[in-house]
C-alpha cells in the first residue's frame, strides 16, 4: 500500500487510447491485433464511469493527408497516399461500441488545434500528435483543474501509445491504473516493468468492483 501511488477511485478519469475504426476493427487498414477483443471490458468499464458522472477522455490520433503531423516511422506511407485517421474518414472515428449515446460527431479541425471537444456530459475528445498523450496536448492543465489525481488506462496497443502516456502520467505524479484486459498489446514482461514504476495492473472485473464499492459507500454517508 502506497498513499502516493494506489488509486483514488474518488477522483478518477478513464483514458482510451487510440480505439479508432482503423486501428479496432477486423480487417481495418491498420488493424492492431487483440484490440477487437477488448473493445467489451472497455465498454464494460465506460458504462460504469458514465453513470457515476466519472470523467472520461477519448485520446485520438488524426494523420493529415500530406503525413506532416505522422509519426517519422509512418510519413513515408502517409505520403505515399496511405490513408490512416484521415480526417473525417469513418477510418478517424471512434469505435460504435464505446461511443456515448447521442453522442456529438467529432470535429477533427478543432481537435487539430488543440481542443478538448465535448462530446458528451463529462465525456470529452483530445488529438494527441505523437505517442504519448500528454506530448504537446493540454492533457494536464485540464486534468489538474478538475482536481484529478488517478488515470485508469484502456484502449489501443500497450507497447506504443498507452504505455508511453502511462509513462509521461507518472513523471507528472498522477497515480495511474492499466486495466490489462481492455488494452490490446499487453505482454507479462511489460506489465512487470510498468509495476515497477508504481503504477496499479488491475483488471475490468476488479475496476468494476471497485466503482460499485464507492458507490455504496456513499451512498450509505447519504
């Protein structure tokens, strides 16, 4: 037990990483493997953190047709015509299933220049230019003023982007939760490295869990 590094459940959000059509669906162009299969815990874990009002944060990526904000390892196929989170392809688009309902449509030319759209009560969209969320983004000023000090992480490929926004989360001293079963890429290795940093490995179940335990408390302080 760690009052500087577990979980304050009181004063949380949920990051999803990159659960885009193209990089989520079976088939897509740039399909990453085990993220269809995760798509039901972090479904699982939106709807429990929707209805106890728990901020939530949708982390996109968004690559211009010319590849001038890609990646250095995906401009060339960018440039060469591929076509990856275009803006305003359906390809760019969060996945149906984590959507909120009657959700607002996403407004790539805004969330290029840096803005936290609102999509949803207590439910937002940022674009992320690199792997990292809190690279060049407002991630942290808009996380601070709204008194937040625990990050649960789902969504797209540990090895890339949650890993490293999990790594950038703990340098800025918020305590930070993976949820290993609603994350595709997770390996035993990294799991062990990502605990040695302080940061919690939990799965749906026990984040579940946890919410319905707040819950309850209070509700019976009520």
């Amino acid at each position: 037990m760690s009052k500087y590094t577990d979980p304050n459940f009181d004063q949380c959000a949920v990051i999803t990483i990159d659960t885009q059509n193209d990089f989520s669906l079976p088939g897509a162009v740039a399909e990453i493997e085990g993220t269809f299969e995760a798509l039901p815990q972090m479904k699982r874990i939106l709807d429990a953190c929707r209805s106890r009002q728990i901020p939530i944060l949708h982390v996109i990526r968004l690559y211009k047709a010319d590849g001038t904000n890609a990646d250095i390892c995906r401009r060339e196929r960018i440039e060469a015509g591929g076509q990856i989170v275009t803006p305003g392809s359906s390809g760019a688009d969060l996945v149906e299933i984590i959507k909120p309902e009657n959700g607002d449509k996403l407004n790539e030319e805004q969330l290029l220049e840096g803005a936290m759209q609102l999509i949803a009560d207590q439910e937002w969209v940022m674009y992320k230019p690199r792997w990292g969320a809190f690279y060049q983004t407002h991630l942290e000023e808009f996380l601070r003023k709204k008194n937040i000090d625990t990050l649960l992480f789902i969504g797209c490929n540990f090895p890339n982007c949650p890993r490293t926004s999990i790594y950038q989360a703990s340098e800025r001293d918020f305590k930070a939760v993976m949820v290993e079963d609603a994350i595709s890429g997770v390996y035993e290795k990294g799991i062990r490295e990502i605990e040695n940093i302080g940061v919690k490995v939990m799965k749906t179940e026990e984040i579940l869990a946890q919410l319905a335990d707040r819950l309850a408390e209070r509700s019976s302080l009520s």
